[in-house]
C-alpha cells in the first residue's frame, strides 16, 4: 500500500497544475466604455484595427488579450482550462475540424471569436465556485477571470475569491 501511495504521489506531482480562465459572456461585456487619457484607452485602442465600436467593447477587448500566443505561452507551464461564465459555468471545447498540427491557442481563439456576450444574467461568484468544484482533486494554481465585475445575482466575486484562497488557489 504504500508503494502504491507513493507511485500516485510522483504521478500527481508530475502533472502540470491547472489554470482555469473564466470568461463572463454576459450581455454587459458588450458594453463600450468611454475612456479618458491614460492607460485605460491606450488598452481600449489596442485590441481593434478597424475602429469600430465593438472593437472596443469590454468583450473585444477580453477576447483580443486571450490571443493564440498567450494561451500557447500558458500551455507550457498549466494544463489550461478555459470557461465562459455568465447564467453558469460552461467548459469550452474546440471543434474537431481542426486539424492536429492546429495550436491549442488557435483552437480556443478560434471557438472564443465565434461567441458573443449574450447572457442574460451574472453569477460571477457561482461560477467561479462551480468551476474550483470542477477542478477538485487537481493541483490548481490561479484562476483568472476576465469580467467587468458585475454580479447580477448569487454569490459575489469577493466570497468566491475567498473561497478560492482557502482551497490555496
């Protein structure tokens, strides 16, 4: 038995820890902020070649900072677990047209361009509750949550932090 217990422990620690990445499709991360000098515009100018007003939505700008380089750069150190969050906590899954030479951050790009920030609704705190339930048992090593921070209903972002600091998270 303790051989056993051994064996399991190098297995676990071997593996690459978790990096969850949550983020909000809520209908208010379609909204366009006004920004004023500084650091805010200059990230808000950044994402969008056209200068459209959707490419400077909080949504734009989330999506354009979980570009394949990124995810890519991610991949080598965490097994990286992406999450939209709204109504409820859902896994993102590529589409299997890819092909197998096809970058991980390529694939998740490609399935994040494809969404749109429609939920009705947000459970911020909830979601990120459900996704450290999902991840139990697994060495996580951050969650980051791209999100404009409102909490339309159940748990707050602050209670599901704390949870998440107490899991060491």
């Amino acid at each position: 038995l303790v051989m056993i217990f051994q064996l399991q422990i190098r297995f676990t620690r071997m593996q690459l820890p978790a990096l969850a990445i949550l983020l909000d499709r809520s209908a208010s991360m379609g909204t366009v902020d006004e920004y004023q000098d500084g650091v805010g515009s200059e990230a808000a100018s950044s994402p969008g070649e056209d200068g459209n007003s959707e490419a400077t939505s909080r949504w734009a700008i989330a999506r354009e900072m979980l570009g394949p380089e990124l995810l890519d750069r991610l991949t080598a150190r965490y097994r990286v677990r992406v999450f939209t969050i709204g109504e409820a906590a859902e896994e993102l899954s590529w589409h299997d047209t890819f092909p197998e030479d096809v970058s991980f951050g390529s694939r998740m790009s490609e399935t994040i361009g494809g969404l749109l920030p429609d939920g009705p609704v947000s459970r911020l705190g909830s979601s990120l509750q459900s996704v450290l339930a999902e991840l139990r048992g697994q060495r996580t090593a951050t969650a980051i949550i791209l999100s404009d921070g409102i909490t339309t209903e159940g748990v707050s972002l602050a209670d599901a932090a704390e949870m998440a600091r107490s899991q060491a998270v």
